[in-house]
C-alpha cells in the first residue's frame, strides 16, 4: 500500500463523514420539582443557545457552540441540579 488510492480513501471518509455528523443540538430533561433555574443558569453560563422549552415535559432543546466539544457540554449538564438526562438531538423510537 503506497496510499496512491486515487482518491478514494479521502472520498468515503468524506461520505461517511457526512452520514454521521456531530449533533451540536441536545435535548435536555430535568425534574419538574426542581424545575428548570438551575438548568436555564447553566445553558447561559456554557454559552449555549436555547432553542426550545417542550410545554408537554420537562425538557428543552439547546445549542451547543461549533467551537465547543459536544461530549464536555453533555458532562457539564449532566452534573446540573434537576438534570436527569442530556442527549444528543436524533430519532428515538418509544416501544
């Protein structure tokens, strides 16, 4: 191998790549009796934009700065009073 691929190495990372972005957008569960102060403090102290507040459950959307590593941010949130789950934006299936 003399890594002569023509190309096509860098081609399928780049597919691959695009299959799989990095989700910059979490959603965020948290108790209701704790509600969600500490939550919304913690999203403007990280930098993170809001984007949505879910009226039906306790949980909100955020968006997590480009520059800022996704799995740190999901660490951070996940010590936050009242947190009970951070994920990355995607589909769930319920069963």
């Amino acid at each position: 191998m003399n890594g002569d691929d023509n190309g096509e190495g860098l081609e399928k990372a780049k597919r691959e790549s695009e299959k799989n972005p990095v989700s910059h957008t979490l959603i965020i569960f948290f108790d209701k009796k704790t509600g969600n102060k500490p939550l919304l403090k913690a999203i403007k102290k990280q930098g993170c934009t809001l984007l949505y507040k879910y009226k039906e459950f306790s949980g909100v959307a955020v968006k997590v700065d480009e520059k800022h590593d996704v799995d740190k941010a999901i660490a951070e949130f996940k010590k936050v009073k009242g947190v009970t789950s951070v994920n990355k934006d995607g589909i769930m299936q319920t069963q």
